[in-house]
C-alpha cells in the first residue's frame, strides 16, 4: 500500500526557510530591545547622576555684600559690633565695622561693706567707667572658601579708624553714721566717689549705671586691628562665624584716668574674641 502526500501542502523546506526568517527577525527585535532598554537606564542613571550633583554640589553664588553683627570678649571687657562689607574682588572685600566696648583696669577688685549686709557691690578706687566707640574701615580677605557646605572658610581682616574714649565718673551710695556710732547708719545719700572723703566703711556700694551720663568725658584716639575670620554657615547666603585677633587703642593727648590709686595708661592693648550672625546679598 502506498501512500502519496501532496508536496504542496507539506512543502517542509518551505518551512524551514520561513522559520529561519522569522528567528533572525527575532534575533534582530530582541538586540534592539536590550539596546533602547540599555539607553534609557543610561539616560535615566544620568539624571540621577545630575540630579544629585544639583543638589550636593551647587553652582556657587558670589554675594557682593554682607552685614552681620555679634558679641566681643576682650581681655579687658566685653563689647558688641556691626560690620559691613562690599566686594572687590572674588576673595577681596572693603570693611566697615563700628565697635563699642567697655574698658576695664587690670588692678579693678570688686569689694562689698566689710560692716553692713546686703549691700550692693562696687569697685573700690575707680573714679570713672570707660567705653569706647570705634568706627573703622578696612578690608577683609578670603584665603580659602568652603569646599563643602559643612566646611569652613577662612580668612582675615585688618581695620583702623578714629578710638572715642568716654569717661563716666563713678556714682556711690555713702552711709551716714549717726554722730558717735559709726555702725548705726541713719541716712544714704549718692555722690560722685572722691577718694579723698569715702572709704570702705562708710561706702554702701554703687549706685544706679544711669548716674554719670550727664558729666561724659571725651578722650580722643585712634584704634587698629586685625582678626581671623573662621565661618561655618551650612548656607551660603548666611553668615555665622567667630573672629580671634588683637587690639590698639592710642590716647595721645593725656592717660585715661579710671583708677585712684593705680598708674592709669593711655595705651591698650587686647585680645578678642567674636560671635558673628548675619547674611550675605546683592544689591
């Protein structure tokens, strides 16, 4: 028994060539795939990649000015200033600073009525408080800049200008004895100090800080500085730092007079330290 087959209908060779046709355009569709696939990822780990650059490494912003202010500890006192500064140049800056500080003498000892209680203290000797209104012009430079926003620039600064020394005389509440017992006080007057007239029996301590303003005494000098500048802000448009440096203060004309018993100067010399808060702009 035979048994024919239409060539036609189970042409095998026909298939095969088709089949190979449609696996190379398998093949061809799977490699362009993987291709587009492999692009995007690249694309998309590229964004990424920018979009984290913006965020840790961000194109920096040159300020052409800042104002910033804080507190002063000196070595002879303490103090406040406010500073302002004008760019001229990248690492360069014009600095205007006005300081106002008190100025105290190295032999002050505060002292209290070895006789009476509750009596207020004061500094036995010293004839007039002394402060100082310093406006100075200078300039500050940027030596190196934060490379990070943790980091920490660094720079300094140099400054002079006029020293306006203001005396005010020291006020005291004195004790009146009654005549014959020197520890029965009957009445409390305030006076000016005069070495001459109150000692430390009779001295119940100083009197209110606002007594004196009206008798201001002007001694008139001349002031320079230099500090080290270390800022820490995390944002640039912020300022917040310390400043370390040192002090002159020059009286030509005659020596301030703040003690009685001790040699008074007419030069100062001092070291600082400074808390600095305020922002940086453009105009």
């Amino acid at each position: 028994m035979v048994v024919i087959v239409n060539y036609r209908i189970f042409n095998f060779q026909k298939i095969f060539e088709e089949s190979a046709v449609v696996s190379k355009m398998f093949k061809i569709f799977i490699i362009k795939a993987l291709s587009l696939t492999g692009l995007f990822l690249t694309s998309l780990t590229a964004f990424g990649q920018t979009q984290e650059a913006t965020i840790f490494d961000e194109s920096v912003i040159i300020y052409d000015r800042s104002v910033y202010g804080g507190a002063v500890l000196h070595t002879s006192g303490w103090g406040v200033n406010v500073s302002f500064t004008k760019n001229k140049g990248a690492f360069k800056s014009r600095l205007f600073q006005i300081d106002v500080v008190g100025m105290k003498h190295p032999k002050e000892v505060r002292s209290f009525n070895p006789y009476f209680e509750d009596t207020r203290s004061y500094i036995y000797g010293k004839l007039n408080n002394f402060f100082i209104i310093r406006p100075t012009i200078g300039k500050k430079y940027l030596k190196f800049d934060k490379i990070r926003k943790s980091g920490v620039a660094i720079g300094y600064n140099w400054r002079f200008g006029p020293s306006l020394g203001f005396t005010k005389p020291v006020y005291l509440e004195i004790g009146i004895p009654q005549e014959g017992s020197q520890f029965n006080i009957i009445d409390v007057i305030v006076e000016k100090y005069d070495p001459e007239l109150h000692l430390p029996d009779n001295i119940l301590g100083r009197a209110s800080g606002l007594r004196g303003f009206d008798e201001l005494g002007l001694q008139p000098g001349i002031h320079a500085a230099f500090g080290l500048n270390f800022e820490y802000d995390p944002e640039r448009e912020g300022v917040k730092g310390i400043e370390v440096g040192a002090t002159v203060d020059y009286y030509p004309f005659d020596e301030v007079e703040i003690m009685a018993f001790s040699q008074n100067k007419s030069l100062f010399f001092n070291f600082y330290i400074s808390l600095q808060f305020g922002t940086k702009f453009n105009k």
